[in-house]
C-alpha cells in the first residue's frame, strides 16, 4: 500500500504489495499496499517491482508510496499481449467479453482474452459448497458484514455497482448500509495525480463487498468511509470507525483486506495497535478476517521474510490464497492448490512468522512448524491470478490504464479470499444464533477432532515461494500458506463451526 497503511486487497488490489490489476489480470488482482514514505520517494527497484505488479494483474495499494501514472506506464511495456481489458483479442458471441458490456465475460472468454480462467461467484459457490448452504437455509440472515477503509467508494457508485453485480448473478438486492466517519475527498479524474491510489481503493470496496454478498446475500453489509489522516499510518481511523460501529452494533464480522507489513511500523506502534484492536474484538464481540498478503513471505519490496499486521495478529482470521481448477458448472476438476508464482512475478499468497506477536495457544499443536511465532495463515480460498473472480466496477485500475467507465473486471490476491470467508461466517453466525468472537479457537479446535465432516478441505500442494524467498510448502493439516485448508463444503462447515463457536466463543 502506497502512503500510509498498507491496504491488502484492493479489487484488483490484494491484501499487501500489490494486487489486482495487471498481467492482463492474468495474475489477478490483490491488495496494493500503501506505506508512508516520502513524497515521491522511490528507487528504480521499487518502481519496477510496482510496474510488474500492476502488470501481473495486482493493485500495489500497499507498497512504498501510492501508484502513480508513471507506475501504470511502466507496467504497460510488461502486460501481455494477448489481449486487453478493454478491447479483448477474442470477440466472442455468448457475453462481451472482459471489460465491455453489461454480460460478464465467461470462462473461456477470460482465457482467450488473458490467458488464464477467470470464474463467476456462481461456479465458486457450486465449488464450495455454498449453494448447498443457501438451500438449508443459511444465506446470512441477521448477520452484519463491517467493510471500513480508507474513502472507500461514492455511495452511489457502490449501490449501482453492486446492484449490476447481483443482477447479473441471480442475487437479491444487498443490504448495504454506508457511513462516513468524516470529510471525504471526491473521486479525482482519471489523469489527476492521486486516480490510481483512489480508484484501487474503491474497486477494492466493490470487490470486497460482491464476494460477500454472493456468499451470504441476505446479510446487511456496511460500508465505512473513513478520512486519511497519517494518525498510525491511517489505522487509528480504521480502528475508531469499528469502534464507534460495534458499540451500537456488537457481533458484527469485519472483512480487512488491507495491512502494513510488520517492517514498515515500529513494534511499540504496532504493538499498541493490536492492543485497540484486540479490546474492540473482545469488548463487541466481533469476528475479523484479514487479507493475508500477495507477495508470498515478504513485502513485495525486499525479499526479506516478511508479513502483515492486522493478518499477524492472533485476533483475527488470516486468510491466504489458493487456486482452484474448475469446470464451465463450478465442479472441482483437481485439488486446490496454494496460490504461488508460476510467473516469476513475485505474486503468492501471502503466509509467514511474525516478528511481532508469540505464539496463541490456537497454535500449540503446531510448535514444531512457529516454533514461538505467530504463523499466519489460518484459513485459504481462491485468490490466485490464474483463477480469478469476476466482478463489476466502475472504477477500475488495470493494464497500467485507468477509467471509470464501469466493466466486468477480472480480481485476484486474497483481497478475494478475505471477504469470501467474511461472507461464509455469516452463514455461520446465522446458523449459531449468537456472536462468533474470536473465530480461530473453534476454527482449530474443529479441525483437530476426529471423525468429524467439518467442510473444511487440506491443501497439500503448492507453496508460497516467490524469486529470492523460498517461502513455505502446503502439507498435511495445517500449514502456513494454506492454514488450515479452504471451504471444502459449507454445507458442513457452517453447521459444523457454529456449534464449535457457540462452545469456545470468545
């Protein structure tokens, strides 16, 4: 994330470093991180880290400076060739085609534009399950989703966007609520220096709340707008619009897919920080998932070992990327796999040690993999740039060009994978009738019992390497890119954690 905090998934943006617009979207999108540093500050290493990342396909939200129309210049010597967002080399006759029109784009569609799949949330909710769920009768029915980030997106813009979406999906009309903490900026023109840092954020909003609402359509989402002031890199209104929230609205789930990696604040700061957060958690009973990171076990500008906070603290649910294989009906045609980088870009799931936070007791079982650390990740779904979702925006930062004239737009990086599980656990909270809290000690305990359909699916293939970091391998139970796997079968898993939750919650 560019300018302060670091925002992990941005639509095409993902959860740290870049993440979501480029590589012909063929990598997908993910969170583009901001990170204070000085007014125009870089070095050619960066800028080039950030040109491949936007053109594989991520929004760098977070990263050492914002994204600037030099970055987007740069990445468009990088993207593929075969094809682009808004004028796709296939001109198919079922759909418009990635980018045009009111049809979103199918499977092959995607491939013969960027070549590799895209899918709808349709075909993703077959795969895990999730329409099984909605038949039983969890669809997230009394549950509150908490989006807050940094400006957000125009109220307007996200109701239309959103009301595009569902449409399109068979969806009901969301529940959204929108807020604003305080003076928000209006939306700059598409050549105005601050456009890409701006219209990531409110593509990152846009994503965040369809993979919600498509997993739990009758949950109420709130979108909070918050001001952007250097207070704690912008964390401190993070925290204050949760804080002001929850006290009206207690047990509420709150969906992150943003972050700062643990190198970029002081430990004192972070330290405090996760103190707020950890009060607020425990005072309201909220639930929080967090984007894990798009730039393997490190910061997408060193190679360093590296991860992000709020995804390392031990209060939230960590969420890491996979890739799935699906076929045209959402039928799983192999295992999932962990979202590495088979591109050489330096794009995978995010998953690490930090520095910062020891060991919870959630993790004693898997000492011998954190030694004392907090290990992250927790949990995975699809984020992976060669399996990317497919969502409305109209406003839209890709292939190194910027507009806001609204498309079907194809988003990677776990700035996905955060609000799908955001949006699972409420079915959960649904079907527990009472707050979740803290997710993770039911959500391990779950895993560990024996005998028992907990939906949950191990992934054992992949890793999280990325050049210059050997990262970490997926393997049997838990793991530190994939957790403790993905949704295998929500159809079990929501009946199976909510019980788990009403036991342990906390």
């Amino acid at each position: 994330m560019p300018t302060k905090p670091t925002t992990a998934a941005l639509t095409s943006v993902a959860v740290l470093g870049i993440s979501a617009a480029a590589f012909a979207l063929a990598t997908g999108t993910g969170p583009v991180s901001r990170q204070a540093a000085p007014a125009g500050a870089s070095t050619p290493a960066a800028a080039a880290s950030i040109a491949r990342q936007l053109a594989a396909g991520v929004l760098p939200l977070r990263g050492p400076r914002r994204i600037t129309h030099a970055d987007l210049n740069a990445a468009r010597a990088l993207a593929p060739t075969t094809g682009s967002l808004t004028n796709p080399s296939a001109s198919p006759t079922t759909g418009t085609g990635p980018g045009t029109g009111k049809a979103p784009p199918t499977t092959a569609e995607c491939r013969a534009a960027y070549g590799a799949p895209c899918y709808s949330v349709r075909q993703l909710a077959r795969a895990y399950g999730v329409n099984g769920a909605h038949r039983a009768g969890w669809t997230g029915r009394g549950a509150t989703v908490v989006l807050p980030i940094w400006h957000s997106v125009p109220e307007k813009t996200l109701r239309h966007d959103l009301g595009v979406f569902s449409a399109a999906y068979g969806l009901p009309k969301v529940d959204l609520e929108y807020r604003a903490t305080g003076p928000i900026t209006p939306m700059p023109p598409p050549d105005a220096p601050d456009a890409p840092w701006r219209y990531a954020i409110a593509e990152e909003t846009v994503l965040d709340a369809s993979m919600i609402h498509a997993m739990a359509p009758h949950a109420r989402i709130v979108a909070i707008a918050t001001p952007e002031t250097p207070t704690d890199g912008g964390y401190a209104d993070i925290l204050d619009a949760v804080r002001d929230y929850a006290a009206a609205h207690p047990g509420a789930i709150v969906s992150m897919s943003y972050g700062t990696y643990e190198s970029d604040l002081p430990t004192a700061t972070l330290t405090r920080l996760n103190q707020q957060l950890s009060q607020i958690i425990s005072a309201r009973k909220l639930t929080v998932t967090v984007s894990n990171g798009d730039t393997g076990n490190t910061s997408g500008q060193s190679t360093a070992p590296n991860v992000p906070w709020p995804a390392s603290s031990p209060d939230v649910l960590a969420v890491g990327g996979t890739q799935v294989d699906l076929d045209d009906h959402g039928r799983r045609r192999s295992p999932d796999t962990v979202w590495g980088d088979p591109h050489g870009l330096g794009r995978a799931t995010g998953g690490g040690l930090s520095k910062v936070f020891t060991r919870p007791a959630f993790q004693d079982r898997y000492a011998h993999l954190v030694g004392g650390h907090r290990g992250t990740s927790d949990v995975a779904a699809n984020g992976s740039g060669d399996s990317r979702m497919i969502i409305y925006s109209t406003y839209n930062v890709l292939q190194g060009k910027i507009n806001r004239d609204g498309g079907w737009w194809p988003a990677a990086g776990t700035s996905v994978s955060a609000p799908l599980w955001a949006g699972v656990l409420g079915l959960v909270r649904q079907a527990a009738r009472q707050p979740l809290g803290r997710i993770n000690p039911a959500l391990y305990g779950l895993v560990a019992a024996t005998g028992t359909r907990t939906g949950i699916a191990d992934v054992t293939q992949g890793s999280n390497a990325v050049p210059g970091n050997p990262g970490f391998p997926a393997g049997l139970k838990w793991d530190v890119p994939s957790g403790n796997g993905t949704i295998g079968n929500a159809r079990w898993l929501v009946p199976a954690l909510a019980i788990a939750a009403r036991r342990t919650s906390t």
